[in-house]
C-alpha cells in the first residue's frame, strides 16, 4: 500500500491535503505529523512512500526534518515534496536535500493533483508490478549543478553516455545535455554507482542499455552508435572486452 506522511503543523490545512490526496487515490494510507520529534517517530516504525513537509513547522524548520528523514538509509531516495507560502527556502531545498518539487499555499486543488499525480501514479504502478529492492537503482537520480543556483536532476536510468569536455562531464540523456562542470569521470561514475553505465574510453562512459551498433574505426578504436539519438560515443581498446563481447553474438546489434 501507498504511503504519504504530511508533516503539517496546521490541523485545517492538514484536512484539506488529506481530501486532496485521498481524490487522487483514496487507498493511500497518510500519516499525519505536527512537528519534527512526531514526524521522526513515525518514520522509525513505519515505511513512507513520500513525505510532505512544510518548512516552516513551528517547533523547527521543514528542512531539517527533510535532513534527518535524508540522513535514514531507507529514505535517502524516497520522496519529499516541501509545503510553503513563500519561495525564499525552495533553492536551499532542491541544494540541500534533493527535494521532488513544491507546493504554495494557500493550497489549490488543481496545482497539488498537478504535483501529486505525477510521483504517486508512478510510483504505486511500480508497486503493483512488484518492484523490490533489487531494482531501487531505477529511481537514482544525479543532481547536476548547470550554472550558478541553478541545478537539474536526472534520472540516472535516462543517461545515454557521458564524454569528458576539458575539466567538465557533458551527460547526454533522453531529454537532454547537460554540462557537470568541475568533475573527473571517475568522480561522476562514482556518484552514478549504475552497473549499466560503464567507461568505453578515457574520455567516454556509456549505458550499455541505449547502445544499437557499434563499428570497428582501427584496431584499437570502436564508434558506438545509440537507439534513437543522433550522437556517437567511442569505446577504447583499454576497455572493449568489458563492453562489445555482450553484443557479439546478439542479433539487434551489429558489430564490424
């Protein structure tokens, strides 16, 4: 079964989320909280799909809860969704604890269903499906600083490849490029920790998932070509054996 926890200081406000989350899905079970110390009791005894958190909880900060709620192997993906009225805390949020994404007050209906629908379907369709620990890879996500207070997250499931440009990683996903600046990709693929994507070269790292064909340049260079996307990766003679030998001999991909 669903589960939410809505740390919400407010009793009325706690009642009107509650109809509005119940409208998406009335089988979800909520746990109501009214301040860090009973929010942190009730994650030690139960097991949280998503938690709703306002910031500004009058015993001490939404964010600090979040920390803690972080700080608990089990949560350190789940999701957090913040409650508030003004915008002031939302980037320290999406910096620090890697919040999904927020919800003004006062509340509209219209805007939580938007919020809502979007983690929670998803999530309860990989319930359903009997999704385990095994495959809680598939909802890691990296956090990608692309300017100045201004950050991305993606999922690591969506990386096609990843190539090195100067001192900076360029992550090549389904919905976009995106410039890591100042990390190694050693460092990168650490904080990745997927399986499935590998080094193919110094200056590459692939998802062994996305690769269609792959092409002999000379004897020590192979061109990777990708389902769907227009842009190649390299795979270096150092680390061939570890990638083209899974694809030699399976027919919807093609070796030269």
């Amino acid at each position: 079964m669903y589960s939410i926890m809505l740390a919400e200081d407010d009793h009325i406000q706690r009642e009107i989320l509650k109809i509005m989350i119940h409208s998406i899905d009335n089988s979800i079970e909520i746990y109501e909280a009214d301040s860090e110390s009973s929010a942190l009791g009730i994650i030690e005894n139960q097991d949280i799909n998503m938690f709703l958190i306002d910031i500004g909880l009058k015993e001490s900060s939404g964010l600090d809860l979040a920390m803690d709620i972080r700080n608990t192997p089990k949560y350190e993906f789940s999701q957090i969704v913040f409650l508030t009225t003004h915008l002031d805390y939302i980037l320290q949020a999406f910096k620090q604890i890697h919040c999904y994404d927020y919800i003004l007050k006062p509340y509209n209906k219209n805007d939580v269903q938007a919020v809502l629908k979007k983690l929670i379907s998803n999530e309860i369709n990989c319930l359903g499906n009997g999704k385990d620990d095994s495959d809680k890879h598939e909802d890691k996500e990296l956090v990608i600083k692309i300017r100045s207070s201004i950050y991305v997250v993606v999922k690591i499931e969506e990386i096609i490849f990843i190539e090195v440009k100067g001192r900076d990683c360029e992550v090549n996903t389904i919905s976009g490029v995106y410039a890591y600046n100042n990390i190694s990709l050693k460092k990168i693929l650490e904080l990745i920790d997927c399986k499935d994507i590998v080094q193919s070269h110094k200056a590459f790292a692939i998802n062994k998932n996305y690769i269609f064909k792959i092409d002999k340049l000379d004897i020590r260079l192979f061109n990777v070509y990708f389902k769907n996307y227009s842009k190649n990766a390299l795979i270096g003679y150092k680390f061939k054996n570890n990638i083209i030998s899974e694809f030699e001999n399976v027919g919807n991909y093609y070796v030269k």
